[in-house]
C-alpha cells in the first residue's frame, strides 16, 4: 500500500476517525469532570551526610550520599513519624477529614490517609530531600508536607540521641561498679602497707646499705682471723727454730732475737779464744741461755694473745655470718613485700585507668543524649498550592486526541481490510490487471474513478 492509497482511505474513513477522536475527547472531558483535583506542595530539606560530631569535632565516615538519603526516605516513610505528624497536627479533629471518614476518623483511616498522600524524593546528585503531599485540599497539603519535615527532623534527633541514652545509662551503672572496684584496690594497698609499715622505697635502701656494711665488715673480721692464724702459724714455727723468730714482726721479739744472735756471736767467738771452761764463756752461756728462754716466754705469750685473737675473730666472725643471713632474709623478705606491694599499686593503677576511661566516655554519651541539634536544615518550607496537580486538563485532552486518532486509524484501516474499493488508477491496475486507456476529470470529492 502506497502513501496516497492510504491517504485515499483515511479520507475516505474521516467520519469514523472524527467520530472515535470526539468521542475520546468526551471521555477525557468527562474523567476531568468527574475526578476531584488534587493539590501538592512539597517542602524540601538538606540533609548533610558528612556531619560533623558535635562533641570530638571528627568527621562521621561510613557514609555515602545516596544510600544515606535513601535511608532517610525511609525513616520519612515510616509509621514512627506518620504517627508524629498525627499527633502533633491533631488530625483526628481535622474537619476536612471527619467530612471524608463520615465521622471520627480512626487512628488506621488517619495512618493509611497520610501514608498514602505521601511522596519523599531523594534529589538525584544533591543533599536534598524532597517531602511532598498530595491532597484534594491545598492547605491540608502544605500543613501535611511541613508537618512531615517537623515530625521527621524530631525522629532523626530522636534517634541519634536514643542510643546514646542507652550507652549513657550503662556507662552510668558501669561507673559504679567501676568506683567500688578502685576504691577495694585503694583500700588493700593501704591496708597492707599499714600492715608492714612500709612507706616508701627508703627503709629497702637503709636494709640493703646495712646488708654491704655486715658484709664489709665479715670480709675484714675473716681477713683479720687468717692474718692472726697465719701469724700464730709462724710463732709456733719460730718456738722450734729460734731462727725464724727475728722473721716476725713484734718489736719485743725481734729485739729479743736480736740480742739472741749477739749474745751466740759472742759465745761462738768466746768459745774459740777461751774454750768452753773459761768463766768469760760460761757468762755468755748463762746469757745466752737467759735470752732463750726470754725469748720462748714472749713467744708463748704472743702465740696465746694471738690464739685468743683468733678464736674471738672466729666468734666474731660466726656472729656476723648470723647477723648477715639475717639480713638477707630480711632484706629478701622487704622485696617480696615491696613485689606484693607493686602488684597491689598496679591493680590499683588498671582501675583508677579503667575509671578514668569509663568516666571520659560516659561523659561523651552524656553530652550526645543531650544534643538538640542534627544534621537535617529547612532548604524551602511548603507554599500553598495555586494549582491543581491532577487531573491535568490539557495533558489529558492531548492524550485523548491522539489515542482517539491512533484508535480512529486503525478501525478505518480494518474497515478498509474487509470492505476494500478502488479509490485510484492504480488500485485498479494492480486489481485487475488492465490498463487504464482514459481519465474522466474529477467533478467532486470522493466521485473520481477510471
């Protein structure tokens, strides 16, 4: 079929495609007639999504701009703040509602009313969200899509500081359990240290001064008994070899010794001029002898003054030994008092930390459950509606016209399928095959033919 058969045809049919095009407009006038307008304003708010905490000043991550905002369309959607929005506009003494509901309108018929008026839409690429409500009446409307605003900036703030509540209260029964814990540690530290009498590192410093001078000291008594022992030694060797006497070093027995090996030099010497029965050599025997035995008698006594040193050295020396243990278990007795003590000052350093980290966070949720500000600002409050949004006239009669002609065409083409006629020269060459051999001039619309 050729662009002027069809044009052929639609004229032809132009009463059928008027006809449905009017009748469609008449529907569509007819919808608008009957269907009550309706109203919509919209408020919108700027919802920041990278707030700021209000107490550490740090940003809040995790979250991201779109799926934020379409959370918040929800909480904006939810029973929670339609219940709000009920209730602080009083709608249940609404009259414009009490007409519609045919009375009091039940708590249900009010919360499926303002659900259903609903439409939240997260702007696309911004922080804004747009809250509006559509109603037959425009100042219902725009008090509807404020009241919504209101009560969800409320549900948010509500939100954020509930948890925080919860967190403060526990942290407030944590505190005392916490206080109870330190002020037991405190109470164990002091006691003990009443109990040993320990007040600072001072008396283990005087202790362990005392323990190097007992030590010092049976370091110089042990010195001194071997030194005694080693002279007593030598005494004893120098009563069998008069000899060996001048080796030691007393000043009574070197001199003694001394006048010793004078007086034998003079008898060895006397011995030799005189003989041994000379009375001059028998003189010198006489002191020799005299010197000799003067010269044991020192030695003895000197032995046993030693020997007495000796044994009070090791006396001495078992008596500090004693002393010195004891000491040491006193002092080793002061450590494990001192470790015992550290370990009760650190116990009692772990609670005062944890206190102190429970009391700053406590705090912290403290002033968060009391905050009254949020993330959440009124970009544009909701104007009165001048306008009808629905139903929409010219949008609608367009519409009806176009489905009318769409509709108009199409029947006129099925018409055409079943009622077919030759409109032009052409329809009859490829009809029937024959050529056309004349044309009779047009004399009217619709009477031209071979």
């Amino acid at each position: 079929m050729s662009l002027t058969t069809l044009l052929y045809i639609l004229l032809a049919r132009w009463r059928v495609i008027a006809g449905i095009s009017l009748g469609a407009l008449l529907l569509a006038l007819a919808y608008i007639l009957v269907t009550p307008r309706t109203y919509t304003s919209t408020t919108e708010l700027l919802v920041d999504s990278k707030a700021q905490d209000p107490i550490s000043g740090q940003l809040l991550s995790g979250r991201t701009n779109a799926a934020y905002l379409a959370t918040q369309a929800d909480i904006v959607r939810s029973r929670k703040v339609a219940a709000k929005v009920i209730d602080q506009l009083s709608l249940h003494q609404e009259p414009g509602l009490i007409k519609a509901a045919g009375g009091a309108p039940s708590r249900p018929w009010l919360m499926g009313f303002v659900r259903e008026g609903l439409v939240v839409n997260p702007r696309r690429d911004t922080s804004i969200l747009a809250i509006s409500f559509i109603s037959q009446d425009p100042q219902l409307a725009a008090k509807l899509a404020d009241g919504f605003a209101q009560a969800y900036i409320q549900t948010n703030l509500e939100l954020r500081i509930e948890p925080a509540r919860q967190i403060s209260e526990w942290y407030d029964q944590q505190l005392t359990a916490l206080r109870a814990a330190l002020m037991e540690k405190q109470n164990a530290l002091a006691s003990y240290q009443e109990e040993h009498g320990i007040v600072d590192n001072e008396r283990v410093d005087l202790e362990s001064a005392k323990l190097a001078a007992l030590s010092s000291l049976l370091t110089s008594i042990q010195n001194e008994r071997l030194d005694s022992e080693s002279r007593s030694t030598q005494l004893s060797a120098a009563t069998r070899n008069a000899n060996s006497a001048q080796a030691l070093d007393d000043p009574q027995v070197q001199r003694i010794s001394t006048q010793l090996v004078q007086a034998q030099a003079r008898l060895a010497e006397l011995g030799s001029q005189v003989g041994n029965n000379h009375p001059q050599y028998r003189q010198a025997q006489a002191e020799v002898d005299t010197l000799k035995r003067q010269l044991n008698r020192t030695l003895e006594l000197v032995n046993t003054s030693l020997r007495s040193s000796v044994a009070l050295s090791q006396t001495r020396e078992e008596q500090l030994k004693t002393e010195l243990a004891a000491q040491k278990e006193q002092l080793l007795q002061l450590n494990r008092i001192r470790n015992q003590r550290n370990l009760l000052r650190q116990e009692v350093d772990s609670a005062q930390a944890a206190y102190d980290a429970a009391l700053t966070r406590a705090t912290q949720t403290r002033l968060e459950s009391q905050i009254s500000q949020t993330d959440i600002a009124l970009l544009n409050a909701a104007n009165l509606p001048s306008r009808p949004t629905a139903p929409k006239t010219a949008i609608t009669l367009v519409l009806a016209l176009v489905a009318g002609l769409m509709l108009g065409t199409g029947l006129a083409l099925c018409l055409e399928w079943f009622d077919r006629r030759l409109r032009t020269g052409d329809d009859l060459t490829n009809g029937l095959g024959l050529p056309i051999l004349a044309r009779l001039p047009d004399d009217g619309f619709g009477k031209a033919g071979p």
